[in-house]
C-alpha cells in the first residue's frame, strides 16, 4: 500500500478551509480538537489518523478518498457542487460560521 502525502493532504484541507471562510481555531473547536493538531496537520508535519480523515471529510463535505488522492482535485466548482448535497441546517451552519469570521475581520481591520 501506497504511503500517504501527508503534505498534500494537509495543502487540500488548508484550501478547503480557507474556501469555507474558517480560520484554524475555528476548525479545532468544531472538530473538538486542538488548535495545534490542526496546524500541524495543515502543515503535514503530523499524520492524520482514519478518525481525523472521517472528521475532516464530514466538515467539508469530501470523501475520505478525495482528501487522499494524489491528484489536486479541489477547486471552486467541486466545492460548490458538494455544497448542494448539504442540509438546510448545515448550510446555516457554515453561513453562520462566515459571517461571524466576517466580523471578527471586521473588527480587527478598525481597531
């Protein structure tokens, strides 16, 4: 069986993140974990274990074998499409989570 790139791996969650408008202490505390865990696996210094992959492929609406693969196979139009399979409640959920960041980057932009 092939190695996992760690690297790669955490490059892809790093895009998928960024896309959903979430910064990583966001992530951690949805995926109730620390904020060190997800740098280090963002930065593929740290594997991910089948339980992270689970977590992390639910919160951004991806299979465990697209995180994976090799190829880069995230952009906008996947991303956008994969939002369409969400709940109602879920896409709430994620519209909330940006515009609170939305605000925090507000706020810090004027003080």
């Amino acid at each position: 069986m092939k190695e996992l790139n760690y690297k790669k791996i955490g490059e892809r969650l790093i895009k998928l993140r960024k896309y959903m408008g979430l910064i990583q202490e966001q992530v951690a505390e949805i995926l109730s974990i620390d904020k060190d865990v997800v740098l280090g696996i963002e930065a593929g210094k740290r594997k991910i274990d089948l339980n992270e992959l689970s977590n992390f492929s639910k919160l951004y609406s991806i299979s465990i074998d697209e995180l994976i693969k090799e190829k880069n196979i995230i952009n906008s139009k996947d991303v956008a499409f994969i939002s369409n399979e969400l709940s109602e409640k879920d896409k709430k959920e994620i519209i909330s989570l940006i515009e609170y960041k939305n605000i925090l980057k507000l706020q810090n932009k004027n003080e």
